[in-house]
C-alpha cells in the first residue's frame, strides 16, 4: 500500500519562491516516478512536474523554467521548488506515484498541499 504525504503549502506573495515535499512510504520507492500536480477550483488538474523514469523529467507548461522537481531517495522523498510565485498559481498541489510501463494500472495520490499566492 503507497503513501504519498504532501507538506510545505502555505501562503506566498508574489515573487516568492515556495519548496513542498512528498515523503513515500508503503513500497519499494527506487520502482517508481513521482510527479507533482495541482487544481485550483473549477479548473482541471495539471502537469506541474513529474519524473518519467529515475533519472528523466517533464514539466507542464504552466509553470515551465519556474519550477524544479528533485528526489533524495535515502528519504523517499521528492521536492517540488517553485520560483517567481504568481497569484494563479494558487491551487491544491498533490503528490502521484506510478511505475513506469504500468501506467494502465493507474497510480497513487497524496491529499494535497494548499499553495495560496497573495500580496
């Protein structure tokens, strides 16, 4: 059974830069690739960044050159940096966890981290 435990959200102004973590836990970590993604309301879930494979990476377009995706596997954990905060960057970011060549059999989600940006 996968764990995904986002934290870091808060409220930013402006120009800040934010850093949220997702700790793993329920599995083996080196058999997948995390990816981060977020929802404001009324708005369809999107690509923030995820990792396609243990070392390859993708970034959505929304926040491409603002954002960079990294891991530390000795804690299972994987970091979303957020630069240049603009105000529609607020949403709910989660945390989702697949292996790669099994993307049929779907993949695991975290509750969510808030990310308010405001003056």
């Amino acid at each position: 059974q996968v764990h995904l435990v986002e934290s870091g959200g808060g409220l930013a102004q402006p120009g800040d830069s934010l850093t949220l973590s997702c700790v793993f836990s329920g599995s083996d970590f080196s058999l997948y690739a995390l990816g981060w993604y977020r929802q404001a309301p009324g708005k369809q879930r999107e690509l923030v960044a995820r990792f396609t494979s243990t070392t390859d990476t993708r970034y959505g377009a929304a926040m491409k050159g603002r954002v960079t995706i990294s891991k530390d596997s000795a804690k299972n954990t994987v970091y979303l940096r957020m630069y240049r905060l603009k105000p529609d960057d607020t949403a709910v970011y989660y945390c989702n966890a697949m292996i790669p060549g099994w993307e049929s059999v779907g993949a695991d989600w975290g509750n969510g981290t808030q990310v308010t940006v405001s003056s």
